[in-house]
C-alpha cells in the first residue's frame, strides 16, 4: 500500500486572470464550452469552515486549532452571492448547490436560500435549490430551512456503525445525531433526500449492506461515492479505492438490482433500483446510486461550475486555480450584463476533463504549483 503523505501547504491559490470582454457582447445564445457542454448546474461553497475532520476532505493533521480560514471580510455577502447566482441564471443555470465545509454554519443561512429561492428563470421557473450537509446540525434546521425555501437535502454519511462513523468524522460526533437530522428533514419535506457515503477500502466497505439495508424503503436515495483524489490533503492513494463495479456486485449478492435511466443530463451517480421477486424495479423499495469518479470518467456531459467562499469561480472538482469574480462583484463600475459577458467568456473556454486524463495517465501528485484545491473550499 502507497505511503499516505499529507503535505501542509496552503491551499488557495492565485486566480487565473480574467478575460477580457466587449460590452457589446452578444448574450442572445447562453454559453457551451470548449467540449459542447452547457452550464446548467451552479455549487456555491458558503464556509470553508467544518465541524467534521474526515481525513478524506479535512483532515486534522492540517485543519487543526491554528489553521487560518478566510477572515470573514474575504467571504461574499448573501446579497453578492444572490446577485452573482442571478447571473449564472441568466445564462442557463437551472439548479443551486449550497455547499460548504458545513453549510449550515454559516449564520442565518435562512436568509440566503429565502433570497435564492425567490429567483427565476427567464422563463419564469423556480430554480432547484438543494443543500449538502453532514447532517450535525440539520435536526434544529430542517423546518427553518424548508420554510426558507430549500427543496432538498444531501446528508453525507460514511457508515451505521457509530465506532466507524466516529472514527471516520474524527470529532468523535455520533450517527445517531445525524440519523435524528435526516428524520427531520424528510418530516419537513425537504426531499428527495440523498445520503451520500464515500467507501474507503480498508475503513468501511462493511457498511455497505447494512446502509443498503437501513435506507431502502424509506424514499431515500442512497449513494456509494468512490473515495477521490481531491486537493492535496487527503493522503489519497488508488490502493483505498472501491470500484463501484465491486459495490454494485456486493449489494446484488443479497439485494437484486436492475439499472435505470439517468435521471438528467449531466447525472454523476450511475442508478440502479430495488429489484421484486419478479426481477422488476420496484419504485417502492427505491434505488441506490453509484458514483465512480476514479474508475469511470463522466466529463463528457458535465454541467457543473463552483464558487467559492470569497467569489472564485472553479470550472472542475479537481481544479487548481480559478477565476476572482469577487473583484468585479465589488467593482460599482461593472453592471450585470458586465458579469454576464464575462460568465460567458470564461464557460466559452472550458475544456476541463481531469478525470478522462486521469483515466489515461494516472492521478496527479496532487503537489506543487498546479496541487489542486481543497474540496472543502469549493465544495463537493
């Protein structure tokens, strides 16, 4: 097995300049990047800051006491999130992601999602506002967040078993408290709820069932995630990763599958539903997905953009540097349509598919000037 190396560096990095645009420019089409692919789909990190220390995403040895988050200066405002969120809408984003670090630290986050959800299309549609959150603080949140307007949640969850969940959460925090969290929010409404579960080999693939198990049934979608070689932190080597092949074959040794249809263009998670005794899909007992970032590429439809904490715009997961569009937010010269055209013209150049490269030469090291950013400050 691969030396787990954790190198303490930091991990923002500088911008990528911005192109330069015309204020001319023609916004009658809405953008297809470099490979065809629209943009459709907006996560916006709200903290870098999380009260889980998974050594997947942000582990101690370098999210510790004196790790230095951004001051709270550097973050963008509810009003400039709203604002530029309305932008991306304006050129094709039909769905918002809020993400974190833990979202729900982020004070009175009610009033962001009540300003979000007040958005539209410009053919006259709500957008889909959705969550992702460990679920720590969802039980106390769940109504105010539904009644906000969120219409869903995604609750990351790595296994049932507290001692594993504990140890992988490495803030000693207990499954039950986010079990509590996810019964709240699916009485509130705020469903379909999703759970994700990142499987690491030699940590909790034994989970598996028993969340298959727990969750089916209950119109909760569950989600095997294969643990990926984000940021720079984690340690990650191949050896830790379980194929979704494997997952799936697991799962269909006491629970029979049948593969469904993505559910939209630009799906990550490879569907498979509940079989019944007849060997049909059974929407009662509901489906698990299976997301196989590491062993099978899905660039070639994705639709995704993210923003961070403090207004950069990242074009990949597993990016390295993006743009500051926080400097042109806080810029009085620079109008909407200013933004616009400039939203444009960076989607317009897009070509990222790190995960087909990887595919064909390896994952990088992940160090040095192109390391790539901390999932934790854009998001997952």
């Amino acid at each position: 097995m691969s030396e787990r190396v954790i190198p303490l560096v930091d991990q923002r990095h500088p911008s990528l300049p911005l192109p330069t645009v015309s204020a001319e420019q023609d916004l009658s089409d809405l953008p297809l990047d470099g490979l065809r692919r629209p943009l459709t789909d907006l996560r916006i990190s709200v903290t870098d800051r999380c009260n889980f220390r998974c050594s997947y995403c942000m582990p101690k040895e370098v999210f510790d006491k004196d790790y230095a988050y951004l001051p709270h200066s550097h973050l963008l405002s509810f009003e400039e999130i709203t604002r530029i969120a309305s932008v991306f809408v304006g050129r094709g984003v039909r769905k918002i992601r809020l993400t974190g670090g833990e979202p729900l630290l982020r004070k009175n986050i009610e009033i962001l999602i009540e300003q979000l959800a007040a958005l539209r299309t410009p053919d006259g549609q709500p957008l889909d506002l959705t969550l992702t959150t460990n679920g720590s603080l969802l039980a106390r949140k769940a109504q105010s967040l539904k009644d906000a307007g969120l219409q869903r949640v995604t609750v990351s969850l790595d296994g049932l078993d507290d001692a594993i969940f504990r140890k992988m959460n490495d803030v000693d925090f207990p499954v039950a408290d986010v079990l509590e969290g996810i019964a709240a929010a699916q009485a509130a409404g705020l469903g379909p709820i999703k759970v994700n579960m990142v499987v690491k080999r030699g940590t909790n693939e034994h989970e598996i069932l028993p969340m298959a198990r727990h969750f089916r049934g209950t119109g909760i979608v569950l989600r095997f995630i294969e643990y990926m070689d984000v940021g720079a932190t984690n340690g990650w080597c191949m050896d830790e990763v379980l194929p979704s092949a494997d997952v799936v074959r697991l799962l269909q040794t006491e629970l029979p599958l049948v593969q469904l249809d993505p559910s939209a263009p630009g799906e990550t998670a490879e569907r498979w539903g509940y079989a019944n005794a007849q060997g049909e899909y059974d929407p009662a007992l509901g489906e698990v997905g299976v997301i196989s970032s590491v062993t099978q590429a899905f660039c070639g439809d994705c639709n995704r953009a993210r923003l961070s904490t403090e207004g950069r715009l990242y074009l990949c997961l597993f990016a390295s540097q993006g743009y500051d569009l926080r400097q042109l937010l806080r810029d009085t010269a620079q109008s909407d349509a200013a933004l616009a055209a400039t939203v444009d013209a960076i989607w317009r150049g897009r070509t990222d598919q790190y995960s087909v490269l990887r595919s064909l030469r390896g994952p990088d090291t992940a160090s040095g000037p192109g390391r790539r950013v901390e999932m934790s400050y854009i998001g997952g």
